[in-house]
C-alpha cells in the first residue's frame, strides 16, 4: 500500500484551492453582469419617469403647453436655418457612440 506523504494532501488542497478560485471568478462575473444590468434598467426607468412627470405637466398646464409649443416651433426653424448638415448629423443615431433613436427634424 502506497503511503500518502505531505506533498501529496498539499498537491490535492492547491487542486482545491484553485478549483474554488475558478468558481468565485465565474460568480463574481456573474454577479456583475447583473448589477449592471439592474443599474442599466434603474437609469432607464428613471428617465421615462422624468418624461412621464414633464408629460403630465404638459398636460395639466395648457399655458406650460402653449410656450413649450412655441419653442419646439422655434427651434424647428433654427434647426432648418443652419441647414442639412447639421440634420444629417443628428438623425445619424449615434452620439459619442451610444446608439439613439433617429431624430427627425422638419425641413
């Protein structure tokens, strides 16, 4: 019978070891994966409340609705003035390399 030395529990405990490291690193990936995306969705609901509050402001204050009317009017124009270049750059989707929606401006 073969006798079992020190080496030999000490080469079976660093097999251990690193097999439990392993583990813990794809945990912790993870675990990451869905802390970002739990922050990803929060931010997202944050902003469709800050829309849903200013809608509703909107709504219930039809002077608030009237000057901000007025002001997309205006920047419509403004918009138009400096020309296609700038239509162009802002219907492209992407800013600073985040993917948006298009955004379509009146000519």
């Amino acid at each position: 019978m073969k006798r079992i030395d020190l080496g030999d529990i000490g080469n079976v405990a660093e097999t251990i070891a690193a097999i439990a490291v392993i583990i813990s690193l794809i945990y912790l990936g993870v675990q990451i994966n869905q802390n970002t995306n739990a922050i990803r969705a929060s931010s997202y609901q944050s902003v469709a409340d800050n829309i849903t509050d200013f809608q509703l402001g909107l709504a219930q204050n039809s002077d608030l609705t009237r000057i901000y009317l007025e002001g997309l009017e205006d920047l419509a124009q403004r918009y138009a003035a400096i020309g296609s270049g700038m239509r162009c750059s802002l219907s492209s989707g992407q800013l600073r390399g985040e993917k948006f929606a298009p955004l379509y401006l009146p000519a």
